[in-house]
C-alpha cells in the first residue's frame, strides 16, 4: 500500500498503520485517494455520524477483496490504517488518541 513521505509504520503495533507529524489530515487523504486511483483501486467514501477529523474508504479492485482505508487527525498528525474491515467509531477514537 502506499506510503505518505515522512510516514513511519507500524503505530498503534500494527504493521498496517502509518503515522505522520503532517497534521494536514485532508491533504494526506486527497493524496492518497490520488495514489490508490493511480494504482487502479476504486474508492468509496463511508458515511460517519461524526467524522470530525476522521475519513473512511471502503477500496476495490478487480480480482482482490475490499479492504478500508481508515484516517485520522490525532494531536501528533495523521494516522491511517489499511484494515480487512470498516473500524468502529471506537477503533477510530482510539486511533485518535481520544
């Protein structure tokens, strides 16, 4: 999956999360929705009761399961995770840090 530069993984112990001081969360998304398009995934944007600060895409490629790209704005700057299942609002409140 793609990597936003200056990211580092493995946040929150999971080799699927990366984590950047960039606390321009959209921006990070817009480039990563860029990057996945790019790379011929399909991205839907998941409705959340309170996505202050948070964005979840459900990807889709021919040929491979649909995975979740999951955003979030913490103190320190963004974190996103690629997960086999949409987070729950406490997964992405902990995510957060909150």
């Amino acid at each position: 999956m793609p990597l936003v530069e200056g990211a580092i993984a493995g946040c929150l112990g999971s080799d699927q999360c990366w984590e950047t001081p960039d606390t321009q969360w959209r921006s990070i998304a817009r480039n990563l929705q860029q990057t996945l398009r790019d790379q011929g995934y399909e991205l839907t944007e998941i409705p959340l009761a309170d996505d202050t600060g948070r964005r979840v895409y459900r990807l889709s490629k021919p040929g491979e399961p649909p995975r979740y790209l999951n955003l979030v704005s913490t103190l320190q700057g963004t974190r996103y995770l690629f997960t086999e299942a949409q987070m729950t609002p406490e997964e992405l409140n902990q995510a957060a840090g909150l």
